[in-house]
C-alpha cells in the first residue's frame, strides 16, 4: 500500500503490518527489538482478539460502484471536500433502506485509499454492520477491526505496537478476555498518536447493529467526538430512525451535521447501474435498443433506492 514499505502477511490476511527491518525500541522503552519479533508478537495479539475483516462487505459494494461508476455525486460535493478539510469533522449521512448508502461508503474509502496511497502519515478505517453475519453486529467488533486496521501503518505501527503490547500484557498474554472499555481506550490511544497526519473512520449501517449495542456505540463516538483530534474525520451512515437519533444529530451539529441521501442523487446512480447492467450483462445481450429503453423506463418510475 505505501511505496518502500515492507510488507508482512499475519493470518488475517486483510491485517497487514507495516514496518521497516531496523531494531525498535520495545513498548516499555527498554530493549530493542527487530521487527521479526514485533510482527510474531502482533500476530498473537491479532489471533487473541480476533477481528472480523470488513474487506468482505467493501469488496461487495466496491464491484457495484467500480461497475457502474455511482456515487461520484457526493465525492464532487462540497460537504465532502469540507469534511476532509475540517478539523475532528464528523457527519452523519441518513437514507432509507436500500437506497444505497453502502455502496457510497464504498466509494468514499475508495477515493480516500487513493488520495493517501503515497501518504504513510494517514490512514482510513472502516466497518459494516451486517445484519447477515451476528459477529458483525457488535461494538466490540467494530472497534476491534479498527484498532488493527488503524495499528496497520508505515509510521504509525511501531507506536500502535506499545499500546497493543501494553494492553495484551495487562490481559495476562492474552488468557483473560478484554473488556470493551478496555479496548475503547487501547483505541482511543493509537487515533490519538500525534504521529497522524490525517486519521478517517467510516461506519456503515449503525441500524444492523444489534440493539443493545446502541448506548455502547453511542458512548464511544461521543468519546472519540471529545478528544477533539485535529486529525480526525468520522462518517457514520444509517436510516434516520435509530434508537439513539435525537443524540447522535446533536452529536453531529457540533461538526458539519446530517446529509439525508437526495432522491435526485439515489435516482441518478440507479439511472448510471441500470444503464450498465441493460447493456453490459450478458442476460441482456439479445434484447433490443427499444426492450431496454421499455425495462429502464418502468424500473425508474417505480425505483426507491439500489
């Protein structure tokens, strides 16, 4: 990912630390030692908290997007722009069930990937709530994905690797199962490591969540809100009717507020993914020019999202 890196593979393979091959100083300041040994190290850590990898549920909606080019709308806007450029911005974009917001969370941490590709000082992480998969509906999971997503940095992993350490240690080498207070504040430590040039957090479908997660989530971007990390950009999605609504859009007038999805906007990207699908699916191949004009015509006046 980042040029002259040294890449290493730990068994998640969607965990990838980073680092160069000189001896570093250990986490309590006291011996060195090489990256080999911090790498196994961190394998273990890894495998002891054993994080679910969003890559599955980018991936997913990263082929729609990719194939039909939606979303460009809000990567071209002005809150977008503003967003990046905000200090500890924070925005909430709401839509209604299937009108695909995924598939713009996508496209987002897309162009973010692209934009911080030659930029070892920053760094994106985000997570899918899944209402398809129980282990992705947890805060617990979700801030264990974006602890080793967030430890997995040129600059940063030596550091993250300290805090890992310190906490895997204060766990009894991984016998005793963290609590989720515990991993909030291993969290909270790396995103506030000063090493950052730019750290961007994007959760996806808050409503997949399980519903008592609510309070907890809602606890821990309050937390993250509050650190006021001049670095930090956050964007969270979901329908507009969750438990904690009236709190989380207080939490987002702070910053840069709610964005509902525009139906002008929803209708122009399924416009863009019928255009594709009508004539480049091989199912639709033998149709003539006037069949498919007929299907993407009626499938529009009745169309309420992806």
């Amino acid at each position: 990912m980042f040029t002259g890196a040294h890449h290493n593979t730990f068994n998640n393979p969607q965990f990838q630390f980073i680092s160069g091959d000189k001896p570093v100083n250990n986490y309590d300041g006291g011996e060195s030692i090489s990256s080999e040994q911090r790498e196994k190290q961190l394998q273990e850590i890894i495998k002891w908290l054993k994080p679910s990898s969003p890559s599955q549920n980018y991936n997913e909606y990263k082929e729609k997007k990719t194939l039909a080019k939606t979303g460009e709308w809000f990567i071209s806007g002005k809150k977008y722009k503003e967003w990046k450029e905000t200090a500890n911005s924070m925005i909430w974009i709401q839509g209604e069930m299937g009108c695909g917001k995924s598939v713009l969370v996508s496209t987002i941490i897309q162009n973010l990937e692209e934009s911080y590709l030659a930029n070892s000082d920053a760094n994106v992480a985000y997570y899918f709530f899944d209402f398809r998969d129980s282990s992705k509906q947890t805060v617990k999971n979700l801030i264990v994905s974006l602890l080793i997503q967030l430890s997995h940095n040129a600059v940063i992993t030596p550091a993250a690797y300290g805090i890992l350490k310190q906490f895997y240690d204060k766990n009894r080498s991984g016998m005793d199962e963290p609590g989720l207070l515990e991993l909030e504040n291993a969290l909270l430590e790396v995103i506030s490591l000063s090493l950052w040039k730019s750290t961007t957090i994007i959760i996806d479908a808050l409503d997949e969540m399980e519903g008592k997660m609510f309070q907890s989530f809602l606890g821990f971007i309050k937390h993250l809100h509050a650190k006021n990390l001049q670095h930090l950009h956050v964007i969270v999605t979901s329908r507009p009717q969750i438990p904690i609504a009236i709190q989380l859009k207080e939490l987002c007038s702070r910053s840069l507020g709610v964005i509902p999805f525009d139906k002008r906007d929803v209708h122009a990207d399924v416009e863009i993914l019928l255009e594709y699908t009508l004539n480049e699916h091989h199912s639709f191949e033998r149709l003539n020019l006037a069949l498919k004009t007929e299907i993407k015509r009626t499938l529009l006046e009745n169309v309420n999202g992806m």
